[in-house]
C-alpha cells in the first residue's frame, strides 16, 4: 500500500479532469499487474486475475479475482469534480480581452475561483484520415487564465453581501491578444475545462493539513486504487470510478449507467458462477469527502457528532438515506475498522438543514446490495480549493484495504459473520 502523502499530492496535481484521472489510475493498475479489458470484446477470466476496463475515457471498473467463491467487495468513488466547462470551439473577444466562455460543472462554489490560475484540460476528438476512426487525446495546456475580482472600488457592498452571476461574472480572461488562440480544425468534438491549477500544499504547524484542488472525490480515488492492490482471496474485490456524479451521474459513465452491473454480470458469467448469490454475498462501499467541523462556523454542524480534520474515516448517516448507511453496514464497516486500528466518527447532517447525497444511493438502484457511506472530513468542499487533515489519508487506505481483505459473509437479513 502507498500512503505517502506527497504521492497522493503529485498524482491530484496531475488528475486535472477525469480523463487525466482515469489514464493515471490505469497506469498505476498496469504497473501493479492488472490486464487491461475492452467492453466491446468478449473477457476470458480466470480466478486470482487482476483486470480493468475503461469506459469512454473518464470511468473505470477494476477488479481482483479471488481464488476462493465469495461476493462482490465494490468500493465506489468519483473521478469528476465542480469545476468551469468551455462553451464553444474558441474564446471571444471584447472589450481588448480575449476570455473564455464558460458554464458551471457541479455545484461550484463561485467566489472561491476568483483571482486563481486556472489552467484549460480536458479532452479533443479527432477523425484519423487514414483510418476513418475517431481518436481521443488528452489536453493540458501550459498557459494560464484567471478570473479578476470586480475591485471593492467597484462595489462597496461585496465584503457584505457578494452575489456572483455564473455567465458575466466568471468568464476567465486568456490573454490581451485576439490572436494568441487559434481554432484547430481537425478537433471535431471537445469536452474542456478550466481547472484550479494550483498545486497541493501541506500547511500546519506541524505539515498536517493538505489543501489541494480536487480533493473531492480524488481523495477517495487514489485510495480505492491503493487498497485494491491488497485485496484478499476470497471473493471479488472491485473499485468503481465513475464519472459525472458533480451533476447526477444520470450518464452512460455514471453511477447511474449499466456499467457496474453489467461488469459484475460479465464476471459471474465469465467464472460459471450464479450472480443471484453472488449478490446475496455482496457489500458495497460508497466513499466520498465528508464536512468537518468549520473553525469559523461550529453551529453549521451537529453538536453531538463532531467531524474532525485528522479524527479518521467518518461514517455518513441520513434518515431520508441519502447516504445508505444502516445499522448492519455501520457495523460491518465499524467492525472491520476496529480489527485494522483505524480511528473513525460519525456524521450526521444538522436536522434543519438539507443533506447532500452522493453515489451510493444511485448506485444501489443499479445494483441492490447492502452499503455504507463513508468518506474522508474536510473543509470547503466544492470550493476551487479544498482542506483536509493528512493522517486521515492513512487510515483510509488502511480502512479499505481491510475491507477487501476482510473474508466476511452475509447468509441472512440480520447475521452475519467478519473473520
């Protein structure tokens, strides 16, 4: 298992998009042993096999084999984080500024991608001459952009009331020269974003925080992809990294889409086995960044379940199951945790305000398994930069890999049996 913190550091400041994310990811798994698959072609599986599979550039499944019959162990992340997508094929200019025009991705905290450097990728389609096929590469360009602040001279009420309108305020500017970009011709389809471009920083008296763009939800990627390394021998252990989860996963490479399903269904057929019961044996953890304790705003959380920077991995409840957390997960999960010393706290929405959600709950309409949610605590999430503690890092990796270590079973509604 990899739990250095600047490994985690360097590979979120090269996860710009989900494409950047899932390319990575498939590195790392190749560099591990794992085969990669193709969705189209038929699979030949065989146990104690490690393989992945790719779908449309910016979701994957991944998944070990175990050498013994046993359920699914899915752990299930998201690649896509709030952020500006790119309108049209070039920037506009007005007014001696060439700016982009952009639109939200996910719910984007607005003020916070002011007077940042913002740096355009994403992905462009091209049509091969010669071959006839369509061809994705992945974009990164080196130049900046930002979005200046409008000057308090300007509007002498912003330090009291700042509203920010998402089409005339936020349109980054790329350069004073109409001429700098130029329109490439072959790029038939794009899907482009201005990202945070700042590096992740350890800050602290003591280097235990880490503020970094895109810790929601890479935190919980990158930790999925470590634990899996480690799983056990028993059963399937697999990882979901879907995409668009920021704005429904209602798509094709969402937690909404076929893709998990469909992989487990491939698996079962693959290795002889009835996926009805593979079901019954299954567990699923969903994980996503979960809301510390603001410094500033104590009274914005539960009072009786304080979350923590540094305090462990935090398990997610919510009575209208937005996370699907419920008692027997809780203890599953809990129990697991207690066997591999990690800390852990529970989170609880205040009962006056509204609760977000995340992928478990979408996922299980997909595929009705028992689940959790849990996630790593954190500050400013949504923001273009977010906050969190280093340890908690650690213990999620450590969390996960004794999940899919874990030979566990479920033969009835309420027992259940963890070795």
């Amino acid at each position: 298992m990899q739990t250095d913190i600047r490994t985690l550091m360097q590979r979120i400041d090269r996860a710009k998009t989900p494409y950047h994310t899932v390319e990575l990811c498939a590195q790392i798994l190749e560099a591990q042993g794992f085969s990669r698959l193709d969705e189209a072609s038929e699979w030949q599986l065989v146990r104690g096999g490690r393989y992945f599979a790719i779908r449309d550039g910016g979701a994957m499944v991944a998944f070990c084999i175990g050498k013994q019959t046993g359920g699914f162990r899915i752990v299930a992340s998201h690649t896509d984080s709030p952020c500006l997508k790119i309108k049209g094929e070039k920037p506009v200019f007005e007014n001696g500024y060439l700016k982009w025009n952009v639109e939200r991705y996910g719910g984007t905290l607005l003020y916070s991608w002011l007077d940042i450097p913002l740096v355009l990728a994403g992905r462009e389609v091209r049509l091969d001459p010669e071959t006839g096929s369509l061809q994705a590469t992945l974009v990164e360009e080196t130049r900046r952009s930002v979005i200046p602040s409008l000057a308090i001279h300007f509007q002498r009420e912003a330090n009291a009331a700042l509203s920010l309108n998402a089409q005339s305020d936020m349109q980054p500017v790329l350069s004073l020269d109409a001429a700098v970009y130029e329109v490439d011709e072959s790029v038939l389809g794009r899907d482009l974003y201005l990202v945070n471009a700042t590096a992740p920083y350890l800050a602290g008296g003591k280097d235990e925080l880490l503020v970094s763009p895109r810790l929601d939800n890479l935190v919980s990627v990158f930790a999925s992809v470590e634990a899996l390394s480690g799983a056990g021998d028993s059963g399937i252990s697999m990882i979901l990294l879907a995409d668009n989860e920021e704005v429904g996963s209602h798509t094709k490479q969402g937690a909404d889409s076929d893709i998990l399903s469909r992989t487990m269904h491939r698996i079962a057929e693959s290795l002889g086995e009835s996926m009805n019961m593979l079901l019954s044996q299954s567990f699923l953890v969903s994980c996503d960044g979960a809301h510390a304790v603001h410094p500033n705003h104590p009274e914005k959380s539960d009072s009786a379940n304080p979350v923590r920077l540094g305090g462990g991995v935090v398990v997610k409840h919510h009575a209208g199951k937005n996370y699907t957390t419920d008692g027997f997960s809780e203890a599953v999960v809990k129990a697991i945790m207690q066997k591999a010393d990690v800390p852990y706290q529970n989170f609880y929405m205040r009962a006056d305000m509204p609760c977000g959600s995340t992928l478990g709950a979408i996922s299980a309409t997909q595929v009705s398994v028992r689940s959790v949610d849990i996630g790593i605590p954190q500050l400013a999430m949504h923001a273009a930069t977010e906050t969190m503690g280093v340890a908690d890092y650690g213990y999620l990796v450590r969390a996960l890999h004794a999940f899919f270590a874990s030979d566990f079973r479920m033969p009835s509604y309420n027992t259940g049996v963890l070795k």
